[in-house]
C-alpha cells in the first residue's frame, strides 16, 4: 500500500517539541515537506511513548535515553534511520554506518510504503540497542588504554 499524502489528516502537533518537528518540515521543499509530513504522523503514532526533539539537526524519537527512529531531509532525499535497523531483518533498510542503524530513502511521497513503514516502527518499539550503555562501555575501555600521566 502506497501512501497518498493528500487524503491524510493533517498533523496534529500536540506538545512544543512536535511543534518543533512540524516546523522542520516547513523549511523543506514542498515534496521532502509531505514525506516529513508522513513520517512524523507515522512514528508519533507508532511510538507513543517516545520522546522526539531535533537531535543533530534532525527529528529523532527516543525510548528512554536511546535513539530509535528519526529522519533528515538530505539534498536529493529524505533518510529515514532506524538506530537498530540492521537487527530488523528488512531488505528495504540499508546499513548505514558501523554499529546497528539501517535507513530508507525518499524522494516521493508516493513512494512511501505504508505497509512496511509501520513494520518498521513496530520493530523499533522493541528491538532497541542500548546505545547508551554501549557507548559509555567504549568509553571506558580507551580510557583504561590511554597512557597514566
């Protein structure tokens, strides 16, 4: 199933952060604005216990203190990033970077596929990577192989 932008509700901002995150979307071309549009509806929905704020210059939806889902309207694209996308078993997600993150891409509304977008958010609600205890441990382990001053 293929997203129709137009038929959809308009977002309901419902706290100063989703604020925050629909103005975003304004500052985009008109076409990467409706795919924000989309995934903002999508994940507050998905995700109704997550807290978002802008994070690295994007929207990014937290459960706890750990990133799960956010996207970045790129030049040629919107990216839409799953912390622990490679976990999640979807040829769709491409691995991006060296720990578990997995993205999309979107140049079109249209080409959103409602479908697995939500397959997606559901498995982001309960594979999460504790980053946050991973990167504290990567921390201090080169920290105990700095050289003693």
């Amino acid at each position: 199933m293929k997203y129709d932008y137009w038929n959809m509700a308009a977002p309901n901002p419902i706290s100063p952060t989703r604020n925050e995150i629909a103005e975003y979307a304004t500052k985009q071309t008109p076409e990467f604005a409706a795919i924000c549009a989309i995934l903002q509806k999508e994940i507050d929905a998905a995700l109704p216990n997550a807290t978002s704020r802008i994070w690295h210059g994007g929207p990014v939806w937290f459960l706890g203190e750990n990133p799960v889902a956010g996207y970045d309207a790129r030049p040629k694209a919107v990216e839409l990033l799953f912390w622990s996308g490679q976990l999640f078993d979807e040829p769709m997600l491409k691995p991006l970077g060296k720990d578990k993150a997995a993205k999309a891409s979107f140049k079109l509304a249209s080409e959103i596929d409602a479908e697995a977008l939500r397959r997606w958010l559901s498995k982001s609600a309960t594979i999460v990577v504790d980053y946050v205890a991973m990167y504290a441990a990567k921390r201090a382990a080169a920290a105990k192989q700095r050289p003693k001053r």
